[in-house]
C-alpha cells in the first residue's frame, strides 16, 4: 500500500471521483502491524477502490480534523468528503473490514 507523503498528496488523493480508503496508522503500533498482515487480501477483493496509509503522527492535524482518535482507523473518502470511518476497535479482524468495504459505494 502506498504511503501519503505530504498534505498536497492526501488533497489530490480524496478530492477524486474515485472512492480512496486511507489507513491512519503509525509505525509502533501492534494492531496497525496485524491489519497490514490481511491488507493485501482485502485490497485484491476490493478493486474498486483506492488504498493509501498515512502516518497519523507525521499528520497529526489531518488526523484531527478526521476525528482518529484511534489507530489503526480506516477512512473512505470521495469528492473530497470523508464518506466512510472504521475506528480502530473495529478494524481488527478481516472480516470486520470486509464488511465495512462492502457498505462503502
């Protein structure tokens, strides 16, 4: 999954047309380690959509203004509106976020 690197990026990336999931996550953080370890599978089920990662303490002030309070949190954005929120206590098992996406169109 490709990694957000400045806040231009992230703008370009949900202001499209497309519907982008974005995972806050950090380096340290266990939970954020076992998503990655399932991600794959979800995004190949998934190819209607977009996945990008952010750290949420390198952005600190996106992750705010996104209500994370908790890592790892999925978003989904579209037209550049947050459209969709996984919070972390959600996002822990395969199947919770595939059936997340699966609400998401």
């Amino acid at each position: 999954m490709e990694r957000i690197e400045s806040e231009d990026q992230y703008r370009n990336l949900i202001n499209g047309n497309d519907l982008t999931v974005i995972k806050f996550d950090t380096n340290w953080c266990p939970d954020c380690k076992t998503l990655d370890r399932f991600m794959v599978d979800i995004i190949e089920k998934n190819n209607d959509k977009q996945f990008f990662a952010m750290d949420a303490e390198k952005f600190q002030d996106l992750a705010e203004q996104n209500e994370v309070r908790g890592i790892p949190s999925l978003l989904v954005y579209r037209n550049g509106e947050k459209i969709a929120h996984l919070h972390s206590k959600f996002a822990k098992t395969p199947t919770q976020v595939a059936e997340y996406l699966a609400t998401v169109e």
